[in-house]
C-alpha cells in the first residue's frame, strides 16, 4: 500500500492498513475533491478499492467502510 502522506486527511497509516488486511483489499485509491484544492470539512470522501479475490467484503457495505469513514476523521 502506498503512501497517505500529502493529503488533507488525518489518516492513521497502521490501522488503514489493518482493515486493509481484514477485509482483503488488495488496493486502495482516493479521488475527487480529496485530490484537488477545493477539498474542505464538508467535502465527500471517495474511496475505490479492489478485493481480493477471497475477500470477505465481496458484497459488503457495512462495518468495515464505516471504520475507514471514522479513521479518516468524518462524522466527528
């Protein structure tokens, strides 16, 4: 998994990674206003990510994104 740094998020690395891990995604990216200058407090977050092809999260919306959602600083 590559790098957060540089972007306007307070993301804690080890525990991104962890869910990462637990929910068997293979790769994570961020795009959209995360991305560009006019991201601000109130601006959605848009996360894309590719499962493993055994991942529990296939069909899935739930526990995990909500944890990533919290991780990223939201509904704070």
């Amino acid at each position: 998994m590559g790098s957060v740094q540089g972007l306007p998020l307070d993301l804690h690395d080890e525990e991104l990674k962890a869910i990462c891990r637990q929910y068997g995604v293979a790769q994570l990216a961020l795009f959209g206003p995360v991305l560009r200058d006019d991201f601000t407090d109130h601006s959605d977050i848009d996360v894309l990510c590719t499962l493993t092809p055994d991942s529990p999260a296939h069909g899935l919306i739930g526990s995990g994104f909500i944890r990533l959602w919290k991780i990223c600083g939201a509904g704070e």
